[in-house]
C-alpha cells in the first residue's frame, strides 16, 4: 500500500539587474537566493523525517486466518497465511521517489492445521519469497504515498520468485515413510516435496468505477526448470505414477484479478481470479471468487471474506488435482 509523494525541489535564481550595483551595497538577489536555500534544506529535514515516520512493513498479499474444506478431504482445516513486504536499503526511497520506483523483497506463507489427524499437524502448504522492483505511473493522486497507498496506485512489478511447499517426500523410500507415519497415501500427498523458481511481472491499475471495478491486476509468471533458489524444479517424480499434468505451467502462469467496490447490506467489495496455465492455453483453468462480508465484520470487528475456488493448484503439494475449495477467513487488507 505504497504511497506516492515525489519531493518536489524548488529553484531559485538571483534576477539580473541592469544597472550596475552601487559600491557597498549587498549584491541584488543574495537575499532570494538564501531564502529559497533555506527553503530546500527545510523540505529535505521534512522529506527525511516523513520518510522515517511513515511504516515500512505492509502487507504484499491479504493476511488471512480461517477455515477451509478441500473437496477431496472429508475434514476441513485452519487456514492462515502471512505476506509481508519490506522496502529494500532506506537510503533508497528518497532517490525511489524522484524516479517513481522502489524495490522490495516480500514473503508469503501459507499453513493449515488439521485437527482431525493424529496430534494436529500444522503442515506447510506454501513459501514463496520474492525479491522485485515496482515502478509507479509519474502522477499520483494528492496525499497518497509510494509503498504504503499501493492499492491505490497505478504501478507494475518486475522480479524474481521462488515457491515451495517446505517439504521433503521425494522418493519412493521416503513416501512409503510418509504413509507409515501418517497411516494413509492421502495423507502422505501433502508431504511430496514441490518447488520452483519463476520470473513474475504483475500490473496493477485503478480502474475508478470503470465497468464496476475498483481496480484489476494482470499477472504472468514464467517457471524455470532450473533456477537460483531451486537448482532443479520439482513438479513430478515418477514414481508417482502416470498422469496428465506434470508441469507446474500447465495450470499457472497466466492470471487476471479483477476487485469490485460494490457496497450492499450484507457485502462490501470483491474479486474474482482467473487463472490458466501458458503451457496448453486454456485448458486447465482455475476460478476462485471472493466476498467480504458485512454482517460478521461488522460483529466481529475485522474484515471476514466467504470465498469458493473451483480448479487446480487447491495447493502446490497437489497442484495438478482438480478439485474446489471453499473457506471463510479473517482477511487484512483485502477490502476497504
């Protein structure tokens, strides 16, 4: 939620006197040229204190804490995820903002407890670090700031990711481990390491009402087989056996987010995600909607979102599964 302030500097010029100055008498101008010094050396302190006094730390994704049923799993489990975003060498954001670009470095994770499985194992679900420069548009509304008003703001993001499920099942030997200590293969699937590196470029844009959109955010990621943080990505083994999507890029690479800022009695603001791999073009396709509703938040004092998803990568462990999910949750910084 990026802010966007350029400093504005302010020049000034001594003027050009034509006649002559008379012998003894301060040279016309110095007076102008001392005051607007003072006056740049006075917005630079101010400029400097705003930055220090304004919060670093914001979140990249929603912050979320719910519940969440998978079709293929009989239970339901607690769903929380964290993202945050952090602006990299403050020394930067003052040269950031003269040139309408900042670079981050973000992390979002994702876990889920299941209570109904023996000891109540939280198992870890998503880790995606990202480390990426964001450019914003050269005009801002008045008041809004780079990094923390960028919901607000026109910008895109180029960067560099890495995404993984934290787990380490990557051979027979230790599958069959996994479904001795857990006591069923179902189980056991959650455990099957996954992870990859990805190049991502993300534009997002205020839409100001236009076709009842607050805003939408186009999103492309091209996967590496071979990357910095995942020398060799892990998308099939196989001893898994014969399926049809092997590739992470057959369900994902390609996505369209688009947020509304309708208010009713019982919702305020939603959105809706399509997503589709670039690796067969539309054939493998997800669509996850979103709803903030009233009447809990209202009660409960927090943002409360009803969502349905319909499609692949449910999670990353098991990201070739079709399959729907359905949850509630705490969301922070979703809807405004």
């Amino acid at each position: 939620m990026a802010a966007a302030c350029v400093a504005a500097w302010s020049f000034s010029f001594p003027a050009q006197a034509d006649d002559a100055v008379t012998p003894g008498a301060a040279p016309q101008g110095s007076a102008a040229t001392d005051a607007s010094r003072a006056k740049e050396e006075s917005g630079a302190q101010e400029e400097g204190s705003r930055l220090r006094a304004m919060p670093l730390l914001a979140s990249d994704e929603p912050n979320m804490l719910g519940w969440t049923r998978d079709s293929y799993e009989k239970q339901g489990f607690m769903d929380f995820t964290l993202s945050l975003r952090y602006p990299l060498f403050f020394s930067t954001l003052n040269q950031g903002y003269k040139y309408n670009m900042l670079p981050f470095i973000s992390f979002t994770g994702r876990m889920g407890q299941y209570f109904d499985r023996h000891s109540a194992p939280v198992v870890t679900k998503r880790f995606n670090p990202k480390l990426f420069l964001r450019f914003y548009e050269p005009t801002h509304p008045a008041g809004m700031q780079l990094w923390s008003d960028d919901n607000g703001l026109d910008y895109y993001d180029i960067g560099y990711a890495h995404e993984s499920n934290g787990q380490a099942v990557d051979s027979p030997a230790l599958f069959a481990a996994a479904v001795a200590e857990y006591g069923s293969p179902a189980i056991a699937q959650d455990y099957v390491s996954r992870g990859w590196d990805y190049l991502a470029y993300k534009r997002h844009l205020q839409m100001h009402g236009k076709f009842g959109l607050d805003s939408l955010d186009a999103d492309a990621r091209y996967f590496l087989h071979h990357g910095l943080f995942q020398a060799t990505s892990e998308e099939y083994n196989t001893w898994e056996g014969p399926r049809t999507i092997t590739r992470i890029s057959q369900v994902d690479g390609l996505r369209l987010k688009l947020n509304f800022g309708f208010h009713r009695d019982w919702f305020k603001g939603a959105s809706l995600l399509f997503i589709t791999g670039y690796r067969e073009l539309g054939r493998h396709d997800t669509l996850r909607a979103e709803l903030g509703f009233t009447p809990l938040s209202d009660f409960l004092g927090v943002p409360i979102v009803l969502w349905g998803q319909t499609g692949y990568r449910v999670n990353i462990a098991q990201y070739y599964r079709r399959a729907w999910s359905v949850g509630i949750a705490a969301s922070f910084e979703t809807f405004h």
